[in-house]
C-alpha cells in the first residue's frame, strides 16, 4: 500500500471529508474502506484526518486517540498507551506534541515532531451516555498506520556467490538498503583512486558474466529515493587464477627448483675440477730477458757497426760441402760387392 504524505493540512481540508454523517456509531478515517497508510518523515508533522457520530440524544463524554501495544490486537477491540485523551493521563512521549480539532464531529488529530518510535497503528474512540443509561463506547476500525518514511539508510553491498571468485565466473552484487519508500534509483562504482570512481551501471543488481582479473577491486551502490540518497561501503572482490591454471604454474615452478638443485652444484664442480687439473699442469719456464742500457748514441752506433763487421768479414766465414753419390743400380751393386767401401763421402774444409 502505498504511503500519503501529509507534512501540512488546512483546517478546511480537516473539515471538507465527502459524504453526510448518519446518526449511528460510525467512526471515518481518510481511507474509508481501508486502513490509512502515512508515511512522514524524522521530525517531521502528520495529520490523521477523522470524523465520528453517534445516536441522537447522547452525550460524548470522552475523546481518545491511542496506539495498541504490542502483546494487543491491531483491530482497536483493546486500548494501548493513549495519545491524547479529552481527559485524563496520556503516555508520557506524547505530551506536548499533539493537537487535537475539536469541532463538532470533527476528531482529526495532528502529531508533531515524529519519531522512529511513532511508527504503528493509531485509532480514535469515543465514550457516550445518555440519561438513565451506561455509557457506550466505540472504536473505529482500520486506524491509521503511521510509518516512518527516510532517505535510503544502511547501504550495502552483497556478493554472490563470494568476494572471491575464480577468474572466468559469473558474479552478481546487489545493493541493499532500508529505506521508506523504497529506493527509485541505483547506481554501480567502481574505486579507481582515493576521490576518483568509474560509473558502472544502473541497477538493483549488478553482474560479471565472466569475471576477469582486470575486474579486481573495490565496488559501491548509491541507492537514492525522492528524499534523498546514500553510498554504501566499499566491497572488495578479489579474482584468483583457475586450478587448473595454478597447477600448471605450480608444477612449472617446481620443476625449475629442482632443476636449479641439480644443475648449479654440478656446474659448481665441474669448475671446481678444471681449477684443480689446470693447476697441476707443468709450467714453461719464461725466458729473461736482459735490457742492455747505453748512456750514448755513439754507443748504440758502434755496436751496429761492429756486428755488420763480423757478418760481411770473409776471412771469419766458414764453408761445409757434402757431397753426396747418387746410389748405384743393382748390377752395379753386385759388381761392387767385392770392393771395401759402397760410397766415397768426402768433407773438405777451408778456412780462409
């Protein structure tokens, strides 16, 4: 049922309800047929429109609004804590912030300064006697139901199936809040910085099809109603890798430990060997070397001079001559046999 919003009524409009009073007991709210819905909000004034009859030649002795508690029927049949009362006490919250139209069959009541308590069913009855008779009351039925009406509160993100999902999912948040009336409009965020967001969507509802991991973050709902709106706190979702995924880069990293666990000692030995067999290996020695110094040109010169002399000298050379047969052939070989030598080698030298 959808809610009234009375901040502010006329006196005329108090008095002007359709329709032409029967003398009976009858008591009219501003929904006839049914029970009135108001809907006003914190701090804020309500009117609750009503009009009564009775019997002719009765007397009203008493006048009373109340709202039934809460172990009490909501159909006026049993009294609550009273509101306002022609006479006698009241419930205490209520004192000073009600005004009551007591003009002919007029029982409108109008209450200030609204609570979140206030919220409830309120109902109006009268007392009547008569001469020589018991007084009667009645009680008209339906009442007024008062609810508390508030820009959207409590605002909220929930994650289906879970904040965590595995890359490729389908995800879904949904923005909840309480608000009276409901939420008109929705509006998706996602954090891109400290005061910086991306606008998403509109919706109740917000959904990954196939989450990625660029999808990561942190989300918010702005949930907004003709009275006002809010933000709701901030959801992180995270996106891991698949299973599948994760042991194929788990299975990866183990075989690249065990293969550093196998390789570098080897290496690490190997070098270890050939630092060993490189120092047995024998040495050659390195020839010194002698650096002459001369402290004169003419020096230098002399020594040039006199080793060209003993170079072109002739009577310092010497001569070595080898003379050398050719073999001789078979025949001549078998003809030779006899003799003592088989070759002549003669060396000649000359000094000059």
């Amino acid at each position: 049922m959808h809610c009234q919003y009375i901040l502010q009524l006329s006196l005329l409009t108090l008095l002007s309800l359709p329709g032409t009073l029967a003398k009976t007991w009858s008591v009219w709210y501003r929904d006839r047929d049914r029970t009135t819905v108001i809907c006003a909000s914190k701090g804020s004034s309500v009117v609750f429109d009503c009009e009564y009859s009775y019997p002719d030649f009765r007397i009203v002795s008493q006048k009373i609004w109340f709202t039934p508690r809460g172990d009490t029927k909501l159909d006026g049949s049993q009294q609550g804590d009273g509101v306002f009362k022609t006479s006698g006490p009241i419930k205490p919250r209520y004192s000073g912030r009600t005004e009551f139209y007591d003009q002919g069959n007029n029982c409108t009541l109008k209450l200030n300064n609204v609570t979140e308590d206030d919220s409830g069913r309120f109902f109006f009855r009268f007392e009547s006697n008569k001469r020589n008779e018991a007084p009667q009351g009645f009680t008209g039925s339906g009442g007024v139901d008062l609810k508390m009406s508030d820009a959207p509160r409590d605002v909220s993100v929930k994650v289906s199936p879970s904040p965590e999902v595995v890359k490729g999912s389908r995800l879904t948040l949904t923005c909840s809040n309480n608000a009276n009336p409901a939420a008109e409009t929705y509006t998706w965020f996602q954090r891109t910085g400290p005061l910086t967001s991306l606008r998403l969507g509109m919706g109740k509802e917000h959904t990954f099809k196939e989450i990625d991991s660029d999808d990561s973050g942190l989300y918010f709902c702005m949930a907004q109603n003709a009275l006002g709106s809010q933000n709701s706190t901030e959801q992180e979702v995270k996106v891991k890798e698949s299973a599948r995924l994760m042991l194929v880069l788990a299975a990866l990293g183990a075989l690249f430990l065990v293969t550093a666990v196998i390789v570098v000692p080897y290496i690490y030995i190997k070098r270890l060997k050939w630092n060993t067999a490189e120092k047995k290996l024998p040495t050659k020695p390195v020839p010194q070397l002698q650096k002459a110094t001369l402290s004169r040109p003419e020096d230098i010169y002399e020594n040039m001079r006199r080793s060209a002399k003993l170079i072109t000298d002739p009577d310092d050379m010497n001569y070595t001559e080898l003379n050398i047969r050719p073999a001789p052939s078979p025949r001549r070989q078998r003809n030779d046999k006899a003799e003592d030598d088989n070759a002549v080698i003669y060396s000649q030298l000359q000094s000059h």
